[in-house]
C-alpha cells in the first residue's frame, strides 16, 4: 500500500450523512477531516421516495440553526410541506454542506487502528491519516437485516428493501414484500405504481400513524408533538431526551425503543396501499425455496405463494462488530452490548477518544438515533467534548 499522504487532524469524521456533517458543523472551529461518500445513502434510495419524518425533525445542524431546512426553503421561495420529497431533502443537505462543511474527502475509510492512544487510518483511495480523536457517523445501511429463510437465496430471487435505487425492473412481476414498517409500505406503493403485482406480508396488522391533533391545535399539538416528533405521545417528549433517556434502566430504555420504533406508515402513504395493494396480517414467511424461475414461500398460516421475488422490509440492526473496517486489535477493547457501543454522555465509547453517533448509537441515547432529529444533541454533545479537551 502506497502511503501518499500522512496527516494529523485533531478529529476524523468517518460519515457524510445527517450527522456525519452536522457533527463537523459544530467542529468548525477545531481541525477535522469528514471522510465518505455526502448523503450516500440517501442517495441510494428509490427517489420517488418521500420522508417519513415531518418538516421540524428533518433539519440537519449547525450550532446556530442557521442552515436550516425553513432557510433553505424560504431562499428557494418554498413553503413548508407534508411530505418531503427525498430528491427536495438531498438539495437542501447539499446546499446545508456546501455552507458549513464544504471540505468531504470522497473516500472510505478500510482500517481504523488505535495504537499508543491514535488512531490511524487507512483510506480506500490508499491515503493514511492518524487522528487524535475519531467520530464513527456511518448509518445503518451496511447492517440490513436479513431473515435466517432468505440468507441463502441469490440477489435475483430475494433482495433487501435497501437494495434498490430503481424498482422499474420488477414491471409485470410478482413481488412478495414482507415487513409493514415505512420502507415496507413504500416500497410496495411504488412497486405497484411501476407494474408490478404486489402482495405485503406482514406479522402484525399494518399501522398507520395517525397525529391526528398534529398541527392544528397550535400551542396545544406543540405541547402533544415535540419538534423532533418520534415515538408516540406520552413518549415523544422522552425520546425528544436522549441525555435524559441514557440515564434510564437498560430494560426501560429497551421497552421505550421498542414501543417507538415499532413498525408503522406515515398517513400520507395510506391512500397508495390501502385498497389497491393484497396485505396479508397475522402471517409470516417462515421458508422460501427457488422453484421454476421464482420463488415458493410458506407462511405460518398454513399458506403457501409462488413469486417472481421476496422483497424484506425488515429493517437495520446496527452491530458494531460488524463493522468491517475495525481493526481485530480495537474490538476487544471496545464495550459493547447486543452490538451496540456503550458510550458515555459524550457518545464517547470505552476507547479513549472513539465516538459512535447516528443508529450505532441508540441502544444509549434512545430511538431518536435512528432519525435525523438526533443529530443536533450528538453534535453538540461531541464538540462540548472536544472543546472541553482543547
Ligand atoms: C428508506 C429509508 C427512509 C428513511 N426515512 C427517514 C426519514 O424520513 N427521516 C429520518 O429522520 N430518517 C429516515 N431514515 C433513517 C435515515 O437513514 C437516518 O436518519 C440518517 O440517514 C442517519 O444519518 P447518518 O449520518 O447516521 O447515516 P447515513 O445517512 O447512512 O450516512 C452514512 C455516511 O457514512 C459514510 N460511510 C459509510 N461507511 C464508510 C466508510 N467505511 N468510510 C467512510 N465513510 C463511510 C457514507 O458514505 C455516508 O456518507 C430512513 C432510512 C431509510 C432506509
């Protein structure tokens, strides 16, 4: 490996999503590399896509709430709107890191060494950098969840949800979604759209999130819905926390996350899958074998579905020892639990100066990890400290 350049930064961001770049936006003041592809995920989405997440918890951060998704609209003469497109999100995170972090090294990082209290890096491009202090921002999306009855069918018989930036090739085919949470949903709304025959599978009934006092009782829906507007009432304002939720029980904490993350359609979906789309409730795939071109499924009620492709809605579950690029040396020293670090108020984990923030970070600070409203508190949490060190 070529070393072409050798640096040492004070911070390494690894991450140019929502929080990647909202962390170097408040690390504006302190020497810092952000590394990785902006807003790749994002990106990799089907763009006929909509947010799921409402208009007050979808601004990424800067300490003084200056690029905000309000600015970004108002500068281009918009209005606020129900549903936010995904291709109007990635202009407004482009434009949010032109402003405040216009330095991304477009590369990935393939080894992260901690050595003698410093890290050191190894990029894809064949760069090596050191840094005192590493943020790791790098999503969920390298952690897809894939049942154990679909592990060994081949991508062209079963595929993740997250897999797919078009869905116009499965025009005319059958497709079996399983799974009732947004992406599910989604996805079959706009299977069905693009010619395919759909069928969702889902193990609970479909739920769609109602809010119905959002919005239209002022002072009151604001006392009912903070701002960041994830889990349902009565927990909202504890997930709106996620300082306050790290000091709960684990167990509270488990039973709160479970409760608010729970699988659920955004209302503005419903019209597109109720009435037009086959859901089958209370069933679940439990073996799927290639036959002919297609597939055979058994569910659990008996039944059985001869399809073109299975298609699994079935979510994330970040695990940090899955994380590729760690070195072998660095895991043992790294707390974790179920896969998550265990991290301090500063998203700090048991190695010195490493920082976990986004869905890796969630087991300590709460569901609102999983969505961009919880970039703001991870920033400021991780400047405060990098502050307080310098
Ligand atoms: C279909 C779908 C819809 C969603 N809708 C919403 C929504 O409406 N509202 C909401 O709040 N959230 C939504 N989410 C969740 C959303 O993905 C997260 O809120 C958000 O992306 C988290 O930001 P992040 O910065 O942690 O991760 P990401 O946005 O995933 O960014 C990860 C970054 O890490 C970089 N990276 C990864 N590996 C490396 C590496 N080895 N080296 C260098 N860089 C690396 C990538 O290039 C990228 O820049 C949705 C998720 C999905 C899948």
């Amino acid at each position: 490996m070529t070393t072409l350049q050798k640096r040492t930064e004070a911070v390494t961001v690894i991450g140019a999503g929502p929080y990647g770049l909202s962390v170097a936006a408040h690390l504006r003041d302190v020497p810092t590399v952000v590394l990785g592809e902006p807003m790749e995920s994002w990106r990799a989405m089907p763009s006929r896509m909509y947010l799921k997440s409402v208009w007050s918890a979808s601004s990424l951060a800067d300490p003084d709430g200056t690029f905000s998704l309000d600015r970004f609209s108002s500068e281009r003469g918009g209005a606020t709107r129900d549903a936010i497109p995904l291709d109007f999100f990635i202009d407004y995170a482009e434009w949010f890191r032109r402003q405040a972090v216009p330095d991304v090294t477009h590369a990935k990082v393939t080894q992260l060494c901690h050595r003698d209290g410093e890290f050191r890096l190894l990029l894809s491009d064949g760069r090596e950098m050191q840094a005192d202090r590493v943020v790791v921002a790098i999503g969920v999306r390298q952690f897809p969840y894939v049942p154990d009855f679909a592990r060994d069918l081949p991508a062209s018989l079963a595929s993740h949800t997250g897999d797919h930036v078009s869905l116009s090739d499965f025009r005319g085919s059958s497709v079996a979604i399983v799974g009732a949470g947004q992406s599910a949903l989604e996805t079959a709304a706009i299977l069905h759209d693009e010619g395919a025959r759909v069928e969702i599978i889902s193990r609970k009934p479909v739920v769609w999130i109602k809010r119905i006092l959002y919005g239209r009782y002022g002072p009151v829906s604001r006392l009912l819905y903070p701002p960041t507007d994830v889990g349902p009432p009565g927990l909202n304002w504890l997930c709106a926390a996620p300082l306050l939720m790290s000091r709960l029980p684990v167990g509270v904490r488990r039973k709160i996350e479970l409760r608010s993350i729970r699988p659920a359609g955004a209302q503005w979906l419903r019209p597109r899958v109720d009435g037009r789309i086959p859901i089958t409730e209370g069933a679940e795939v439990i073996e799927a074998s290639p036959a002919g071109d297609g597939l055979s499924l058994r569910l659990s009620d008996g039944t059985s579905r001869q399809v073109d492709h299975l298609m699994l809605g079935t979510g994330y579950r970040p695990d940090v020892r899955k994380i590729s690029f760690l070195d072998s040396a660095l895991l043992p020293e790294l707390a974790e639990s179920d896969g998550f670090p265990v991290l301090n108020q500063w998203f700090e984990s048991s190695v010195p100066g490493l920082h976990f923030v986004g869905g890796l970070a969630g087991r300590t600070f709460g569901p609102i990890c999983r969505f961009v409203a919880g970039a703001r508190v991870a920033a400021q949490q991780v400047s405060r400290r990098v502050a307080e060190l310098n």
